[in-house]
C-alpha cells in the first residue's frame, strides 16, 4: 500500500527548479533512499515532501493514514543545535510536540513514550546529560529517539550518519536497518552509495531527474 506518491513534482526555490519530473511511490514497509552528489537537491526535496517548503508544481499524496504531523523527521544537525543545552530527556520529549494539541503539557504517556524510545536506542544511562556534552554517535541516537516520538510509520532521515566515524557509522545503519524490519517505512537521503545498497531496499537516484 503506498503511503506516499510524488507526481511530476518540481522542486526548488523562488520558482526555479532544482529538480523536476519527479515521479515514486513509497510503499509501507519500505527502506527507501534518495541518492545523489552534494548540493544536488535531496535536501529541498525532501523538505518539500514534508510541506517545509512549498512545491514549484505537481503533487505530493499521502496515505494509508500517514500526515505530515505524524511524519518522524531527522534533519542535518547545525553546529548551534550540536551545542543545544537541553538534557536528552528533554530533546526527546519534544518529539511529543505535535501531540499537545491544544494543551501546554506533556502527558505521562508522552513521557513514558519518550523514556522507551530513549532506551530503544541504548541511550539511557544518558536521559539526565546534556546534550552538547555528548558525542557525534550519541547525538544522532538521541535525535533518532526524538523522530520515534513523532511517528509510528514512516521516519525521514537526512544524511544520519554525516560526520560520524566508521564504526559509528554502521552502528547507525544497522539501528536504522532494525526499525526498518519493526515495521517502520524509511526514507532516508544519502550521498553513501555503497552503505546504501546494502541496506536499502529501494533506492531513488535524483541526478537521472536533476535540471
């Protein structure tokens, strides 16, 4: 069942075209990745598969009960969000956050939700740290844990394991691997062909439809 379609989708900004002639359908259950160079667009598409950013044209479908809202999203992290002084707790929990609605409090079973996402990643020994103290590794589990709280079907990662060392690395892939076979749809941009091919089982290359 597909619970993303993308029709002759052109994105970019100010009405010029960084890509065009878009055209997947995602699948659930999917361990699907968006290839290509740097700077060659998979940032702009998939902000815009996620409505941050507006389409220049054609259409972006959603189903199988999937929203936006409910949408899990790792993005590349800044150097001013590496040095955020907030506890893993914390940056977890805001994960929740489409989950308020009108309230200004997190339930207890957002709370509960973030703590087993935290411990899902094997990260809670450090749910009291902050989190500028930890490492590269560490950081990306715990922004992981933060998208988990957002979703219950579909995770967008964009370059996960971008600066990580090789070890890291594939300690990252294979956690993603796992959430994968658990259930959850993956849609993950990567410049890491070679990772990709091994994990992925459908993958996008945006440089056969880059303008």
């Amino acid at each position: 069942m597909s619970i993303l379609l993308a029709k002759e989708l052109a994105v970019g900004y100010d009405h010029n075209p960084v890509l065009q002639g878009i055209n997947f359908s995602i699948e659930s259950g999917d361990y699907f990745c968006i290839v290509g160079e740097n700077g060659s667009g998979k940032t702009t598409l998939m902000k815009t598969l996620l409505g941050l950013q507006p389409s220049i044209s054609g259409v972006v479908e959603f189903g199988a009960g999937v929203k936006k809202t409910n949408i899990g999203y790792l993005p590349q992290q800044t150097d001013f969000q590496r040095d955020f002084p907030a506890t893993v707790f914390e940056i977890v929990l805001s994960g929740c956050q489409n989950g308020l609605g009108k309230g200004f409090f997190y339930t207890k079973a957002q709370k509960q939700m973030a703590l087993k996402n935290i411990e899902k990643m094997g990260i809670l020994a450090l749910k009291n740290r902050c989190y500028r103290e930890l490492s590269g590794g560490q950081q990306q589990r715990v922004l992981l844990a933060r998208a988990l709280c957002a979703t219950q079907k579909v995770l967008l990662l964009d370059e996960p394991v971008a600066g990580l060392d090789p070890i890291v690395t594939e300690e990252m892939y294979q956690v993603i691997s796992k959430l994968n076979k658990q259930g959850l749809t993956i849609i993950m941009i990567s410049h890491d062909i070679e990772n990709v091919k091994r994990y992925a089982t459908r993958i996008y290359d945006v440089t056969e439809v880059r303008n």
